[in-house]
C-alpha cells in the first residue's frame, strides 16, 4: 500500500511539472506571439518601400530613422528588413544577438561574384566559414604575417612618392584615389599570389578599377529580381546580365592566376622553409583533402583584390579631400610629422602610434565616410525579440554606420570635419565602440582591419610629409564631396590634386 502511495505522489508531481513547464511555454508563445515589428514608414501595395530608398539609401534611411526611431522596419517587396540607426541598437544586434545575426543576405550580384556565396565574405555561418576566416587570419592578417610583409607597403608607398614627384615636375596633377588603388592593387598582388597583376598606370589597370566599382556597384544597386524573385529570369533591369558578364572577366583573370601558379608548382620543388604566399598556402590545403575547392579559392581571390583595394583606396581620397579642404588642419598634420618623424627621413609604420593627431584624422573619416556605409547585410537566423520587438527568422538587418556618424544625438556638431573631437577620447573602431562601426563588429566584422590600419595611416601620412596639395583652378574655389553608393561609397567626383615638394630635395632621394 505504501508503495502505491509513493508511486502515484510521484506520478502526481511529474504531471505538475509538466503543466508547469506547458504553462510557462504558452505564456513565452504568447508573449513572443504579441511582440510586433519595429516601426517603419507605410509601404506602396506589392512594392512596399522600394521607391523610399533612392539612389543613395544610406542618406534615405538616415532621414527615414529620425522620425521612426533607431528600429526600422522596411518592407522591400518580399523582403523583411530592419534598419538599425542606433549606438545601443547596434550592440544589441551585433554582440548581445551576434550569433542570431551572423549570416548574410546574399542578393543575385553578390551570389555570382562569389562563386555561388562561397566566399568568406558572402559565406553562411558555419564551419566553412570559420576555416575560411582561420586561414586568412594566419596566413594574411596575423600581426607577425603583417610584420613580415611590412617591406611591400613600404617599397610601394616610396615608389608612389617617386612617380608623384616625376608628375610635379611634368606639370601634371595627381588622381588621388587612382594613386591609391594602384598602391593596395599591387600590395594584394604581392601578399596574395607574389607578383603584380598589371603595371602602374597601364590601361588594363585603370579598366580593373573600373571593373571593381562596377562589382560594387552592381552588389549594391536594389535589384528587382531579389525583392521579386519571379522575376529573376526576366531581368527587368538588365543588372544579372551585366553581372554574369563582369564575373566571367575576373573568374578568367583568377583562371590565369591559379593556372600559371599551378604550372611553376609542376616544374619546381618547392623548398619546405620558403615563404609561401597566400595562394600557395590554399592550393596546398586544397591538395591536403581540407574543404578548400578551386571555386573557394578563387572566391577567396575575389574577396581579397576587390574588398583589399577599393575600401582602403576610397578612404584615402576622402581623407586627402577633407585635408585639402582645410589647409590649417592638414598643417597640423604636417607639424606632427616633422616633429615625430623629422624632415630627413620617410614616415614608417611604426610611427602611427606616435602620430595622434593623424590617427584622429583618420577616424573622422571613417565617422563621415565610412566605406561600407550600410555594412554588409546581415540575416536573422531565426525569430527573435530586439529592444522589445520581433524580428522574424530571414530579416535582413543593414546597420547604417554612416546614419549613426552623422546623428546629432550621437556627435556634437556632425558634420564638421573636426579630428579634434577624437584627441581626448578612447572611442576606437576596433568593433567595440558602437558609435564608431567603420569595420562592423562581432563575428562578421571586416578582417581587413589590421592591414587597413595601416595603410591608410602610411600613405596619407606619407603624401602630406612629402608634398603640399592645391586643387586646380579649373575646379573652382572648392571640392565637390557628393557620394557615389554602391556596396561601398566612392567620391562620385575623382579628386584631383596638385602636388608640390615641400621638403629638400635629398629626402625624395632616400630610400
């Protein structure tokens, strides 16, 4: 009898803890249930807020958040998306829910340069995206990798020195942003497969830079056939085939690559302590049996000469452009230079950390000119609750890190160029700062940082050291700042300067 006493008592409180654990379910599924979306702006039947974002939705949605607040939902025909506009919404999204938010959304441009998403770039979180993000660390952007590859940023930021010297003395003026992505275009070259791809200011050259906007631009524009996918083989726009066709011109370019490298591995033993290059080192992944296949590898070729040129090249230009635009503020520059680094000899990598007044001009145009300005979209892997609202599974989630640099709630005076402002802060853009993004944060930040950090400090650095800069007179009285959106932000005009030495001519001789 007392055994019976005890099994029903027992049998009695698992049902209680089951009710219990079914009760607390319910109220969580209601809870979840009655959770809305973030606000937004009302939408046009089937196309939603399409027509909302304009040709510059970076500055659109700026604008659009100012009323609806730092959660914004849009509706861009099938497509959920959030907009985050905010310091705190940012680091709720990006590290309190960063797993939650660790994928991409990949749109129809993005999937066909690269190589059906398999780039580290465009990859799904997941074990091929950690081995991807594993071998770039150590083999591209590990301190000691950077260390011992710093003699190739500094043969190619002299030799840019050389030739803008030779066109001061030609009367010619200097496209910025040209010279820029000459010197990250042969840096990749060299780092990556060991040689330079073209020869400075060659055709082929200016048509690769060409092409490399256009692969942003093409990955940026809003294409009709991702908000309506039925639409894809209708191509209203005529965008997929203008990117199949783009894509074939590198994927040919990267055939030639792998296949001359594949050539020389044929016909020479390789010496087991040599240097080996990052090519080097996936083809031999590729042949140890790892995940590696020649389509990741050229995606990985893809990722490194289109985000390792434009990014760092498009931020020297704006900070060459913001410099020449307050000549007092690029004397300053320049007095800190002669100061740290004298006028005998050329600026170094080692001596960005002793340069504070360049490092906080540096971060004022990663606040107002940002690189990617929207990030790279971002995915809700699942439903889940942000700042007391829901965001459903397959949300796509762009933070505007140029919206928050230029909110007024977040910066004094925002859009004054002022480096001054970062003198006596610690804010940084090493992801952990929400208010300063330039490089996103979290897991998918950009793994470029470390390089990106210091070229743009060397060859900015390196240009005011050497030569004072005037704008031409045929450009008026000042410099025309407006953008050119695609996944990154351009100058929509080149910047053209004129250079002139401005130190004795022995410090142009040394090497």
């Amino acid at each position: 009898m007392e055994s019976i006493d005890v099994a029903s008592t027992t049998y009695s409180l698992a049902a209680g803890i089951f009710i219990l654990i079914l009760l607390i379910l319910v109220k969580k599924k209601k809870k979840r249930s009655a959770l809305s979306l973030p606000p937004g702006p009302p939408g046009w039947p089937i196309i939603g807020n399409l027509p909302q974002l304009g040709d510059k939705p970076h500055q659109s949605l700026f604008h659009l958040a100012q009323k609806y607040g730092p959660l914004m939902t849009l509706r861009l025909g099938s497509q959920t998306t959030l907009v985050v506009s905010s310091p705190s919404m940012a680091k709720v999204v990006l590290k309190n829910n960063d797993q939650s938010f660790s994928s991409r959304t990949i749109n129809t441009a993005a999937r066909t340069f690269a190589y059906q998403g398999t780039s580290l770039v465009w990859s799904p979180y997941g074990p091929r995206w950690r081995l991807f993000r594993k071998i770039c660390n150590t083999e591209i952007f590990s301190t000691k990798r950077l260390d011992t590859l710093q003699f190739l940023r500094r043969n190619e930021v002299f030799r840019t020195i050389d030739t803008i010297l030779e066109d001061y003395k030609q009367g010619k003026s200097v496209n910025i942003g040209e010279r820029a992505f000459m010197i990250s275009l042969n840096l990749v070259g060299k780092m990556v497969c060991s040689q330079k791809v073209f020869e400075p200011g060659s055709a082929q050259a200016a048509e690769f830079k060409d092409m490399v906007w256009e692969v942003l631009k093409l990955t940026g524009v809003p294409n009709l056939s991702d908000f309506f996918p039925f639409l894809g083989r209708i191509d209203l726009q005529g965008l997929n085939r203008k990117t199949k066709s783009l894509a074939q011109r590198f994927d040919n370019m990267f055939d030639r690559i792998v296949e001359e490298r594949l050539t020389q591995r044929a016909d020479v033993q390789c010496n087991g302590n040599e240097e080996k290059d990052f090519l080097e080192v996936m083809l031999d992944l590729m042949k140890d049996g790892t995940q590696l296949t020649l389509e990741n590898i050229k995606g990985m070729l893809m990722d490194m000469f289109v985000a390792g040129t434009d990014t760092t090249s498009a931020t020297i230009e704006w900070t060459m452009a913001e410099l020449l635009r307050k000549p007092a503020l690029t004397r300053k520059v320049q007095a800190e230079l002669d100061e740290v680094v004298g006028v005998e000899r050329r600026m170094e990598e080692a001596d960005i950390a002793n340069l504070p007044y360049l490092r906080a001009v540096v971060k004022e145009v990663f606040r107002l000119h940002p690189a990617a300005p929207l990030n790279i979209p971002r995915k809700a892997d699942k439903s889940c609750e942000i700042g007391g609202y829901l965001v459903p599974e397959n949300t796509q989630v762009f933070v505007n890190i140029w919206g928050i640099g230029r909110d007024p709630s977040v910066w004094k005076d925002p859009l004054n160029f002022n480096p001054d402002r970062f003198l006596e802060s610690n804010i940084d853009y090493r992801g952990q700062d929400f208010e300063l993004l330039p490089f996103g944060a979290g897991r998918r930040m950009c793994i470029g940082l470390p390089l990106a950090h210091r070229m743009v400090h060397l060859v900015v650095g390196s240009f005011v050291q050497a030569f004072n800069w005037s704008i031409p007179l045929d450009n008026g009285s000042d410099i025309d700042m407006s953008e050119a959106f695609g996944l990154t932000l351009q100058k929509a005009v080149p910047l053209r300067a004129i250079p002139s030495p401005r130190l004795a001519m022995e410090f142009y001789s040394k090497k």
